[in-house]
C-alpha cells in the first residue's frame, strides 16, 4: 500500500485575551488544519512553515516547542477523477506530524487547494473541524497552549 507522510500545524492567534484557531475549508468539503507533504531534504519544520505560507500567506509563524502529535488515517487518491474511477483509486496510508504555531497575522490569503478560511473560539473550531481525529487534536492542542506552563 502506497504511503504518505505530511506536517502541518494548528495555528492560533489571541485577542483581547481569547484564543482564535484558524481552520482552512478545501474543496472536498473538509474543515481542516494546513498540512502538506514533506519535500525531500525538508525537515518537519521547514514543511510547516512553507506550507503555511503557501496555503495561508502567513509568514510570522512561531513553533511552539513541545507539541508534537500524529495523525493516521486511510484514503482513496481520488483528486480529479470521476465517480466510477473515484471507487478503484488506490487507498494510501498517511501519516500527519502536526505542531502548534502561534501568529500575529489575522489576514489569510487563501491558496488555490482552499475555498475559505475562519478564525474560532475552540469549542466552534471543534464543532466546525471535520473529522473526529482533528477534533480530538485541536482540545489536546488547546489544552496545551493554555496550560501554566507555557
């Protein structure tokens, strides 16, 4: 089975004291955290941060040390392919390294591979994200960012 490895990272921001998450919408229908594939000879964190430019136009990203999480899951590669096509596309098996960064940026200019973007309070960020997996990071991810120690 063919396989995929990618980084991306929950970016948030603070308002007034209030957290914001951003949550990119892709054309698929998902409500999701930017992410992308490793290039070769690009370390987990170079992917972030350039796929964070690309997919965002966010360029003050700061990794906050520490958090570091995967996410596993299955899919057809069936980007452009009509219905009766989309059932025999070959299943992959991705793996997501996913970090917390932190911005000052609340502009996003959206790339191509989006149709939109929001910036929510946590419990409406998990409500919005699509799969239960990205639900379950973003609490972890929250809970981290507002624990005493950072």
């Amino acid at each position: 089975m063919p396989k995929e490895k990618s980084a991306g990272a929950i970016i948030f921001r603070k308002e007034d004291n209030k957290i914001y998450y951003l949550l990119l919408h892709y054309h698929s229908g998902h409500w999701e955290f930017p992410k992308g594939h490793i290039e070769e000879g690009e370390s987990n964190e170079e992917t972030v941060k350039r796929e964070i430019a690309e997919e965002t136009g966010i360029n003050d990203i700061k990794i906050i040390p520490g958090f570091k999480k995967y996410i596993k899951y299955f899919f057809r590669q069936s980007y452009g392919l009509k219905d009766e096509a989309k059932k025999k596309a070959p299943w992959i098996f991705k793996l997501v390294v996913f970090y917390i960064a932190k911005t000052q940026t609340k502009e996003v200019k959206i790339s191509s591979e989006h149709t939109g973007f929001l910036w929510l309070p946590l419990n409406e960020a998990i409500k919005k994200t699509t799969f239960k997996n990205s639900k379950l990071l973003l609490r972890e991810a929250n809970d981290f960012i507002v624990s005493p120690l950072l």
